[in-house]
C-alpha cells in the first residue's frame, strides 16, 4: 500500500510492501497510474454526484495480477491498497475498514508536531498498524 | 470543564514567551513583526494538524464556500467553543469572517485602553486559519483586525494560481 501526498505535487510518503522479496519497483509503477484514474475520480465527482461525496473511492481499475483500491481524504492525501488478485477472501467493507484505520492513523502522524508535512513517514507506531493490517489481510 | 481556560493561559504564556527573547528588545518594529510572524507560523502548522483530524469523517467539500462555512461552524466551535458571528464574501476570493466575542480577547477589559495589543493576540488564530486552508487545498493571505474589544475581524484571501 501506499500514500501520496498533498495538493500542489505528488510525494510518495509511505510505501510498504507484504512480502520484501517481490519487486518493490512494480509496486512503485502500478501505483503511479493508478494516480491517473485517482485524478480523474476526484475531479468526476464534483460535476456529476453532488450527493455521493464520499472519501473511498472503490475499485479503481483491475489488472490481471491485482486489483488497486484508492482513497482520498479532504487534504487531498491518497491511499493506495494493491492487492493480489488470487486473494479473493477480501471484501469491500474490509478495504474500507483498511482505510478507516489508515486514515486515522495517519491523522495521528500529522498531529506530531515533529512531523513536516511532506516528509516521508517515520513514525514507528504508523507502521506498526500498517503492518499488522497486511499480515492480518494475507 | 477547565478545557478552554487552559489553552487560554497557554496561549498567553506562548505570546509573552515569545515577546521576551532578548534579540528581540534592540528594535521595537522589529520586535512586533518577528513576534507575530512566529505565533503566525505556530498557528498555521496546528491548523494542518486540527483539519486533518476533523475532517475525517467529512465528505469531499463542494467549493470554497462549503469550505468557508466548515471553517465558520465545525472548525472554530471545535476550537473557540462557538462559531463565527457573521461571514461576509464578495464572491471573487475575498472573506470576513467576524466574531463578536473572541475567546482570546474576553479577558482583557473592554474600551481603547488595551487596543494596540489586541493584534498579538490574533496573530495565533491567523495562522489557525491559513494552516486549516493550505491543507484543504486554498492558498491564501489572512490578516486580522480588532476595532472593539472584543470583536475582531478575520479577513481571508484566496490566492488564486
């Protein structure tokens, strides 16, 4: 999973992977289109659904080895779940519950005021909680 | 709840902190905008913070407006313990935003006496509302004025690039 920051410029704040032996750079790649279709959500939303202003942003596209999920908080922060598509045991209220926890922990990281926005995340107890959630996912 | 008297006495302490530093004694103007800079700048990194924890569980805002009238209600209730009085706009970028009784001014005594102070007190709740604005997308310019203790009133600037 990922988080990409802020509303000016794109920085990667935090990436994390399950299994480190697999190629992080793949990861790094899907993530970085995956921002396109992101984009493209948010900027959909304002014209067409007045109503549905809602932060997760579901599926964003399918490939044949995973299916990406985003997520967009109101200081235009974006989270990226990548998950391998052979793990079909994951449904979509527990991606949201992901991103509740992701959300909220990353609330507290903001709060430190030792933290810079836009620094890359280094909080201990932030990725504590991100990896227990993959472990518990996998 | 003794909540709202304690960043009251923080904040007082911050401002004459602040005001104290000896580099600052040498030039009076100096003094004055070095030490509303730094209460400005303090305010705009907790205005991140806050706007991040309180709006998570907000839908996307709509437009500024939307955004203005969140800063108005949730934002400043959750800090001041009310809301802003009256929010004025002339549709181009430009906000007022008046309280009539700002918390930070209430315990200083009302008439001319105390009025060329009154800025230092305001210079935190400026950068409150510029931090709170960056971080939801909006550039923008916040200045502040006092002409009755203890109305003051906030004028925001969007920047538009």
């Amino acid at each position: 999973m990922a988080l990409v920051g802020s509303w000016l410029y794109n920085i990667c704040l935090a990436v994390v992977c399950v299994v480190p032996t697999q190629n992080e750079l793949k990861f790094h790649y899907t993530v970085h289109t995956s921002l396109d279709v992101v984009e493209e959500k948010v900027s959909a939303v304002g014209k067409a659904l007045p109503d549905q202003r809602e932060l997760y942003l579901g599926l964003l596209y399918p490939t044949e080895d995973y299916k990406v999920y985003g997520y967009v908080t109101n200081s235009k922060v974006k989270f990226v779940i990548v998950v391998d598509s052979s793990n079909t045991s994951l449904r979509d209220n527990e991606i949201r519950s992901m991103f509740r926890k992701l959300h909220s922990s990353f609330t507290d990281v903001m709060c430190n005021p030792f933290y810079n926005p836009g620094d890359t995340i280094q909080s201990k107890s932030f990725d504590s909680i991100v990896s227990a959630m993959m472990v518990q996912s996998s | 709840m003794a909540d709202d008297v304690l960043f009251e006495f923080l904040h007082m302490e911050i401002m004459s902190y602040v005001y104290k530093e000896p580099r600052m004694r040498d030039d009076p103007d100096t003094e004055r905008v070095t030490g509303l800079s730094i209460l400005e700048g303090m305010g705009f990194r907790v205005g991140q913070g806050l706007t991040d924890r309180f709006t998570k569980d907000y839908p996307t805002f709509k437009d500024e407006l939307d955004i203005m009238k969140f800063l108005c209600k949730d934002f400043w209730s959750s800090i001041f313990r009310k809301q802003i009085d009256n929010l004025r706009t002339n549709h181009q970028g430009t906000y007022v935003l008046q309280d009539n009784t700002f918390a930070l001014l209430t315990q200083i005594s009302s008439g001319k006496q105390h009025l060329e102070e009154a800025p230092k007190y305001l210079a935190f709740p400026c950068g409150l509302l510029r931090g709170a604005l960056s971080s939801l997308g909006l550039e923008s310019l916040v200045s502040a004025e006092v002409a009755l203790m203890p109305s003051s009133k906030f004028q925001v600037v969007i920047q538009k690039t």
